[in-house]
C-alpha cells in the first residue's frame, strides 16, 4: 500500500524516484484520479496510455496463466 500512490502525490517526490514510481500503473491511476478530483490546483502526472497499455498486458498474461493452470485442475 505504501508503494501505491494512496498516501502520497507524485510531485512531492523527486525527479528521479517520480520517474522510478510512475513506471507502475496504479501510482499513474491514483494521479489521474487526483487529476479528476483537483483539476489544476495541483501539479499531477498520469498517462492513460501507458496505464491502458500495462494494464492490458498484465490482463493477457492473467489470462494466459488462468489458461495454463486449467490443465491441473480436476472437477469432478
């Protein structure tokens, strides 16, 4: 949780941590969200493309693995 962007805004860390925390696509989610609540007031940063692109990917790969695992599942 702490390393979610709940508790805290992109902007009041440095450049180089920004850049480092902003790779994960809730921390961006959590801004863009900011971003809809305060408008211009703060300073946020967020790209819907990155986050809808990471997200897509890791849906897939869940997808995939879910796939996979249905071969050692038995119900019977």
């Amino acid at each position: 949780m702490i390393f979610s962007g709940f508790f805290y805004l992109a902007d009041w860390l440095p450049p180089a941590l920004r850049s480092v925390s902003l790779c994960q696509p809730y921390t961006q989610s959590y801004e863009m969200i900011r971003a809809g609540v305060f408008g211009t007031t703060i300073t946020t940063y967020g790209d819907p493309a990155y986050t809808t692109f990471v997200l897509a990917i890791l849906t897939l790969f869940g997808l995939w693995l879910m796939r996979e695992s249905r071969k050692y599942i038995v119900i019977e």
